[in-house]
C-alpha cells in the first residue's frame, strides 16, 4: 500500500470512530428505533473518495482499517477479521504450538505491547511493556485486527518470525524471534530480613494459584509474619484466576463484580473457607500488571486488605466474544466488563496503588556525538539500579 492509501485509511478509520462516537449521542436525542442517523454521512464520504480521490483506493482496506479504528476506540483488546480473516483464525488459533511469548492490545492504531511472559522468546530479547510492534512478518501492523497479529505470531516451535520494534530509540529496531514451546515460569518464593515472606507469580492460572497456596502455607511454616506479593509484569490469567488468588486473603466482602450492556451484574463475593493467608500483605504492580492479577489487586486494595504499591497496571479485565456477520466476517469484543469493588471499570482505568512508585525510566547509553547507541538484540536495557518499588514495599510492611 502507498503513503496515499495508508494515509488514507488513517483518516477513513479515524473519522468512521469518530462518527459513530459522534452519532451515538446525538442519537440519543433524536430516535430510539434509529440511533445512528449521521451514519450516512459516513458512506456518501465513502462514495466521494471512491469517485473522486486522486487514484482508486483499496475499499477493502479502508473498511478494514476504519472497522479496527472504530473497535480500537471503545476497546483496544477488540478486533475485526473479515471474512478471510477469521476462517484462518478459526482454522489455525490452536493449531501451532510456538509463540514468542507477548501479551498484546492496541496502542496509536498498532500493535503494542501489554508484557513479554517472562524466559519467553519475546523477554529475553528485551520485549516489554510499551513497545510497539510496527510491523510483524514485514506487514505493517497499522489497523492490523489484534487477533490476527496473535495468529501470525504464533507457529510450529523452532521457526523465526521477524518483527519491527517501535520503542525509545531514534528508529524502529529490527528482530528475530524464534517461536518456542512456553513454559510457565516458576513462582519465586523466598524469606526476606525481619519475617518477611517474599512471593512472585509471574503468570496465574488454576494450577499457578494451587502452588501459590503451598507457598503461603510454606512460607508460615518458616516464620514470615509479612507478605510482599510482587504481581509486577504478571499478565498471563484470566478474571476467575484473579478472584481465585484474592480468596487466599480475604475471608469477606466483594472480590469483583461483572456488568455488561446485556449481562445483569454478577457479583463475586470471598469464600473464607478458602482464606490461607491472614497475616498482613503488600502488593507490587507496575505498568505490566494486567487481567488476573489487576482483579486481584484491585480486590485486596478496595478491601483494605493489602496496601498497593507501585505503578497503575495496565487496563485488562472484560469477558469477550466472538460475534459473526453475515458476511462471515467477525468482531472479538468485550461484552461485559471486571469492576472494583469500588465500581472502577478495571479495563478502563487500570488499577491505581495506595501508594504510586514509578519505576525509573533507563537512559540510552549514547555515544559522543550524542546518537544513542544500539545494544545486542538480546540484552534487555531496562535494568534499574535500585528497585524503588520494592524497597517501598519493604518499608511499608516494616512498619506494619
């Protein structure tokens, strides 16, 4: 696609969103049975591009671009496959045992990062919250469906996939990754000075919240009498994985509650017979917390359970489904959402800590006229010298 036809679907996307946001309250004034009456506006600027814009332009891609510049709008977990698009996706989605290991949404129309699983292909190439995939497989990942970037980046184990990375650096960095089996991460668990018990999922699951469990009886058993749940970078697990962690701590009131257009709410209250750990607790997120662990998080917090500490997470908790059209194509939309119990939409605001520690920032080593200076592929630069964050989490429970 030229510069005139990418600009063009920019636009074309940018203004259908803005439109149908547009159309959305008006219509609300106007007529119930016809909530979107500029709508039409929408194709009749359509039909003037295609008469009269300098050269034809690929109406396939524009529709595709302006359907994903809609859903990106109100959802940046949602994606539109056309009809092509989402027979592949229903054919290959758990054909391929490979992936490079990213937890993705959309980010400015592209592909961005959410985490890297940690000793994933993606990780140890220095992957991680932030960056942006401009290209995957040498396709421009601008208006690309979220779901279809998961589909290419997955494949059989051994084989390479080759990315362009958009991050701090003066120009996209080019790399390749070699897709791999994953494996879930080990849970660190340790003892700290003064009694304090020191717990890092990495990923949550079922099984992951049953070895946590063993850790909490573990850790009791070794004298901790302070716990400090490092939930940082932990964005592997679904909702039900992070009301199923929160149980393990509170013995009372509401984890979360799910609420879409069509769903009645659905509260998820604490199961006290499930509680192991009763003695205080600390948690630590970051920018990299997302889904499981921002449900639990948000849980322990608004109960006055643990004190939170860190960065706000990312904005990842919402029950999605797959919805057809008649043309065979199809939208992956969130229909209900995850809230605090304080009635925050986790996916919309994220998560923010009692007690906000942004990790710093990592300077670009330069050289001496000032160019920053490219690293090895796989050496990670984003290594503060001090973990600010957890030293406050050690200092809050200290004082507990």
């Amino acid at each position: 696609m030229n510069s005139r036809a990418k600009f063009l679907v920019i636009v074309s996307s940018t203004f259908l969103a803005l439109l149908l946001l547009l159309g959305t309250v008006l219509g609300k004034g106007t007529s119930a049975d016809n909530p979107y009456p500029h709508i039409g506006v929408y194709t009749e600027v359509l039909s003037r591009i295609k008469s009269e814009y300098v050269e034809e332009p690929d109406v396939k891609s524009v529709t595709l671009g302006a359907m994903n510049g809609l859903l990106e709008s109100i959802d940046p977990f949602a994606s539109y496959l056309n009809a092509e698009q989402y027979k592949e996706y229903l054919k290959n989605n758990d054909g391929y045992k490979g992936d490079v290991g990213l937890v993705l949404s959309k980010r400015f129309g592209y592909i961005g990062v959410v985490s890297a699983i940690p000793g994933s292909p993606a990780a140890k190439a220095g992957l991680t919250t932030g960056d942006i995939l401009e290209t995957i497989k040498g396709v421009a990942t601008r208006d690309m469906p979220l779901a279809y970037a998961y589909l290419l980046l997955h494949g059989n184990p051994g084989t390479t996939i080759d990315l362009t990375v958009l991050r701090r650096r003066p120009e996209p960095q080019k790399m390749t990754l070699t897709r791999a089996g994953l494996t879930s991460p080990p849970i660190v668990s340790k003892m700290m000075p003064n009694d304090v018990g020191y717990l890092r999922p990495e990923t949550l699951s079922e099984a992951k919240v049953k070895e946590i469990a063993a850790d909490l009886r573990d850790l009791q058993s070794k004298g901790a009498k302070r716990l400090l749940l490092d939930l940082r970078q932990c964005a592997v697990g679904g909702p039900e994985d992070g009301i199923a962690l929160a149980d393990l701590f509170l013995d009372k009131g509401l984890v979360t509650y799910l609420q879409g257009q069509r769903k009645p709410r659905q509260d998820f209250k604490a199961d006290a017979s499930k509680v192991v750990w009763k003695l205080p607790v600390v948690v630590l997120t970051n920018r990299g917390t997302a889904d499981a662990a921002e449900v639990a998080a948000a849980a322990l917090g608004d109960n006055k359970r643990a004190q939170v500490v860190g960065e706000r997470t990312y904005g990842d908790a919402s029950l999605r489904r797959a919805i057809t059209m008649d043309d065979g194509s199809a939208i992956i939309l969130s229909v209900a959402k995850y809230y605090s119990p304080a009635g925050k939409a986790i996916q919309d605001v994220g998560v923010t800590p009692n007690e906000v520690v942004q990790e710093p920032e990592p300077q670009l080593e330069t050289d001496e006229d000032g160019e920053a200076v490219r690293p090895d592929v796989n050496e990670t630069e984003r290594k503060p010298s001090e973990d600010v964050i957890l030293k406050k989490g050690i200092e809050i429970l200290n004082k507990s």
